[in-house]
C-alpha cells in the first residue's frame, strides 16, 4: 500500500530507487524502510544523511527517479486536490 502522506511516498518511493539501483542492503534502502516502518523523525534524518554522502550523480539519479515516480502517481495528486477525493469528478 501506498503511503498517503507527501514524506511518506517520498521515503517509499527514494526507497524503491535505492533498492533498485543499489540493492536491498544499501544503507540507503535500509534507512528508507525503517523510516516507513517505524515513522521517526529521526529515521527520516538518517534517509537524509544517507543521501548526502551519495555522490552527486548517485543522488541525482536516485532523486530524479523518485520524483518520477511521485509525479506520475495521479492517484496520490488527486488526492490533495480540494475537493477532487469527496465528489470524484472535477467542478
């Protein structure tokens, strides 16, 4: 299931880029789905760090791909739309 929170589809989504470009034990991908599971202030500071000490071009690429991901999921935009998730059609 999909997050529903903006921080929490970023974690989900920085997390599945991680995983697919660096592999599941990454530190970055492991600091993602702890952030998820234990929705800490302070594991969501560690998925920053970790991304800090990503080279630029690693940290581009792994940002550009979850920013892809979250711009491509209309459900989750439709959702923070006023108004759009209670009536379901646009006014």
């Amino acid at each position: 299931m999909q997050p529903s929170s903006p921080e929490g589809r970023f974690l989900a989504a920085i997390g599945r880029a991680a995983t697919a470009r660096l592999g599941a034990d990454h530190p970055l991908a492991l600091a993602a789905r702890e952030a998820l599971e234990q929705q800490s202030p302070a594991r969501a500071a560690r998925v920053h760090e970790v991304l800090a000490g990503l080279s630029e071009a690693e940290r581009e690429e792994l940002l550009s791909a979850a920013h892809r991901e979250m711009r491509e999921d209309l459900a989750a935009i439709w959702g923070f739309l006023p108004g759009a998730a209670q009536s379901g059609r646009m006014h």
